[in-house]
C-alpha cells in the first residue's frame, strides 16, 4: 500500500511539475507573440507615416489605445495629431483629436518617462490644447511645454525636430504681444522671456553646427522660421537666402504647401 501511494504521489507530482512547465511555455510564447506584434504595429505605422497615410495610420493605431507601449501610444498622439490638421477635418473634430493626442501623449509618458519621443509629443499636445482653452491658459502652460521639450533633447540630443521646437518656443516669446506679457507677469513670479539672440543661439549654432551636415533641409517650417528671424535681426541677405530655400523646398504635405 505504501509502496503504491508512493508511486501515486510521484505521478502526481510529474504531473503538476509538466502543467506547470506547459503553463510557462505557453505563457513564454504568449510574451514573445505579445511583443512581435507590437513591434509588426510599429512597423507597419512608420510605413504609413512615411508615406504619408494619414487617416490609414491612425486607424491602424487607435485600435492599440488601450497598450502599455510607450512606443506605440507617442505615435498615436502624432497620428491624432497629424489627422486634426487635415483641411478635410471638422472643427469639432479638430479639438476632440487634440485633446485625445494629449491623452496619448501623457499615458505615454507614464509608461515610459525615459522616452524622449513622449516628452516631445506630450508638450507639442499640449500647445495644441492651449490653442482651445485661450491665451491665458497658453501662455500658462509654457513652462511646462519647455521643460518637456528640454527633457526630450536631453534624452536625444540628436533630434533635429525637438531643438527646432524650442527654437519656436523662443520665437513666439520673442514676437509675444504687450498685452500677453502682462497677462504673463500676472501668471509667473518670472514669466518667459526670450530674445531673438537667443533664439539664434539655439537654433543656428546648435542646430545648424551640429545637424546641418547631416540633413540640410529637414523641415520646411524651419527654413522659414530660420529667414523670418534672420529678418527680425535685420540680417537681409542672411533672410533671403533662407526664404528662398523655404520657398523652393519640395512641398509634400498640406504644412509644406502653408510655408
């Protein structure tokens, strides 16, 4: 009888010791499966993007809105984002996709604080959702819009994109109102400020110095805002040769056609 119940316990045991090694296998392969189609997701995304597929890309991403992907969940944002500045895009749409991109962007960030990508889509989102909600509310979030972007470049010093950004940053503090600022010194105990000295600083030496090699003519928007500051510090011929760039850059987007 000992010698059977032995027996028995040791079948048993095989037996929940196999379940349990078929439980782990199954769950590993689940994981692997899990992270191929995140990264077939991602692929297929940067595909659409390139080409320039907006309502496709957006579609494809939606349907991931509830993932844990940091990767994912920025590039939803920028699809959002991107299908709001459609012309063919309601106004009512136009704001629900802003505030929806925020929320992409923040859950993104969430996951993942780490990625620069998040921090740079979370502050354009933001900017986008300022435009809503009024100047005092803008002009309020500015600090927070920065920071973000300074975090992003800090995380990837390399990205054109985000150190254009701050450029533009600079830019609007530069080109701000009289009544803005006041409604700025009511808001901050130090409000933003900037020059276009320091836009130039930011955006020709750091840029242009360190980026302009690689990839001259990256972003249409930039070549102009490169020529409309050269014109604010009354540099001309500098301005010129800037403009005529934006003016003969090849237009392949609504926002290329706008510059």
């Amino acid at each position: 009888v000992l010698r059977k119940s032995l027996q028995r316990g040791v079948a048993l045991s095989t037996v929940s010791f196999l379940v349990y090694e078929a439980q782990k296998l199954i769950s590993g392969f689940a994981d692997v499966h899990a992270s191929f189609k995140v990264e077939e997701v991602i692929e297929q995304a940067d595909y659409l993007y390139g080409s320039g597929e907006t309502e496709k890309l957006y579609r494809l991403l939606v349907q991931h809105k509830n993932s844990d992907d940091a990767e994912l969940l920025w590039r939803l944002a920028r699809a959002s984002r991107d299908l709001a500045q459609l012309s063919s895009t309601s106004a009512e749409e136009k704001r629900q996709l802003a505030y929806e991109a925020l929320e992409y962007a923040k859950k993104a960030l969430e996951k993942n604080e780490s990625n620069f990508a998040a921090h740079k889509w979370y502050a354009i989102c933001l900017s986008d959702v300022g435009d809503f909600e009024g100047i005092k509310t803008k002009i309020g979030n500015a600090i927070v819009i920065k920071e973000h972007f300074q975090r992003a470049v800090e995380l990837n010093p390399k990205d054109a994109t985000t150190i254009h950004l701050i450029g533009i940053w600079c830019y609007s503090f530069a080109e701000m109102p009289w009544y803005q600022r006041k409604i700025a010194a009511t808001l901050f105990a130090t409000p933003p400020t900037s020059t276009f000295q320091e836009y130039a600083a930011r955006s020709y030496l750091k840029l242009f110095c360190c980026l302009y090699t690689a990839d001259p003519n990256f972003y249409s928007k930039n070549l102009l805002f490169l020529g409309k500051t050269y014109l604010k510090l009354n540099n001309k011929k500098m301005a010129l040769l800037w403009l005529s760039k934006a003016k003969e850059y090849p237009a392949h987007t609504e926002e290329d056609k706008q510059v």
